[in-house]
C-alpha cells in the first residue's frame, strides 16, 4: 500500500531484494564430480563395442586400451548430463526460497493492513466522540440563546417581576437573577454559583408572608454557572422574596439555613 501511493525509493529497494533472492540459487560454484564417478565410467567403457587399437608414433600400439580421445568422447554424454542435473537440481531451491520470501512478505502486508485498519477504527471512534461532544456544545448554545431570546422578550412586558440574587454571608461569591413572568407561571433564572458538593443541590424558593414555595432545583455546569426556566405554582402569586438554598439531591419541603443567596422580588 506505501508502494502504491508512489514511494519510488522503497519500489526501488523491493524489486532489488526480489532480483537478489532469485538470485541465490545459482550463485553456488559447481562442486567436482566425486571419485566413485570414475568408476561407473570405466563400467560403462567396458559394455561398449571394442575398437581396434591405433598405431601410435613409434609403430606400436596400446593393445585393449582407448585412447585419451576415445575415453573423453566416451565419458563426455555421462559428464554432461551430470552437469544438467546439477544445474536442474538448483531450481527447486530457488522456488522454495521465492515462496518463502513471498509468504513473508504477504504475512508483513498482513500484518500493516491490520495495524493499519486498527488505526483507522480509533480515529473513527475519536472523530464519532468529537462530533457528539459538539452535538452537545451545540445544543447547549441552542438553549442558552433560546432562554435569551425569552428574556429579552419577558423583561420588556409589564407584568413581569425581577429579584436581583445575592450571595450571602455564607456565600458571598454567589450572584445573579431571576425573571418572573407572572402571566404564564414560569421564571428563567441565571447566575454564577459554586458547585455544589457531592449529594447536593440548589433549591429555588419563593418567600411570601404567609409561607414558602419551593420552585425547582438548580444545577450549575462544571463552572458553577447557572441557566433554567422553571414553572411557578400559582399559590406563589403574593411572594415577595426568592432565596437559594443548599439541598438533598432529591430537593426538600422546606428550606435549609443558611441560605446561598437571596433576593427582593420587584
């Protein structure tokens, strides 16, 4: 796959090995005859027809001997087919090695495009982990521009009431607001809080002379920072004041001192 996107140095580099590797079979010097080889030979020499002995220089003759002519033609056709066989016998090898260099190199192709798709996979499942956590940044900025899109639109209307929060003495870093729309029951309130510890949570309130309302519960992000529409039971309608409490997980029926926050209802 590296190859094919058009590395000619490693292109290079594999057609060299490959030449090379076949190669190796017939880089071996040929090994001389071995002695028994003779022997056959002179076997062989004796099955053949008899030829009549030649004069030598001198007048005489070697009587039942061949001549050095006679012995090399004859052992020529054993000697030659035994070079054949050499060489023939070198070419299984060859083959044996080309497999095996072609298995090792399928098993490393093997093994990249495993590693490769492995790869592939965990940035698949980093890519998918990022677009959800932008879904959810997106859908979060959604929210917010919704709640200030209802603000802007409560905060001009006349029967809307406003409470400015306050932190108090035991929590002075809390701040912000509440909005109240006394015509539809709802109240949108927004701030900057401290989070909250382990099996806790913030507690909206309504304070009115003659009792006190419990809203719904408020949770701030990992920043502390708070932003909630909540609904307004109708028996809230005399309240005066709003307070934040810090509260069980599930909330309670009545509020617990000291108070986070508090503010006047104008």
């Amino acid at each position: 796959m590296h190859m094919r996107e058009g590395c000619a140095v490693c292109e290079a580099e594999f057609h060299r090995f490959a030449h090379t590797i076949a190669g190796i079979g017939f880089a071996a010097e040929e090994v001389p005859a071995p002695d028994y080889i003779r022997d056959l030979l002179l076997a062989r020499i004796e099955r053949e027809p008899r030829i009549p002995a030649q004069a030598n220089t001198d007048g005489k003759t070697a009587a039942g001997m061949p001549s050095e002519t006679q012995f090399r033609a004859a052992a020529a056709p054993f000697l030659s087919s035994q070079t054949k066989r050499q060489k023939v016998s070198v070419l299984p090898w060859v083959l044996v090695i080309l497999i095996i260099a072609l298995g090792i190199f399928a098993v490393y192709n093997w093994k990249s495009a495993q590693e490769l798709g492995q790869r592939l996979q965990a940035n698949q499942a980093a890519n998918r982990t990022d677009v959800a956590e932008f879904q959810r940044q997106l859908g979060f900025q959604k929210a917010r521009i919704d709640q200030l899109e209802e603000l802007q639109a409560l905060v001009t209307r006349p029967e809307t009431r406003i409470a400015r929060l306050i932190g108090q003495a035991g929590a002075p870093s809390y701040a912000g607001a509440m909005v109240w729309d006394t015509k539809n029951n709802k109240c949108l309130v927004f701030g900057a809080f401290s989070p909250t510890p382990q099996g806790k949570v913030h507690q909206l309130w309504f304070f009115s002379p003659k009792t006190k309302i419990p809203i719904g519960l408020l949770k701030p992000d990992a920043a502390g920072m708070v932003s909630a529409s909540l609904e307004v039971p109708k028996e809230a309608e005399g309240a005066t004041a709003v307070v934040v409490t810090l509260e069980p997980d599930n909330g309670s029926q009545i509020p617990t001192a000291p108070y986070c926050a508090a503010g006047r209802i104008d």
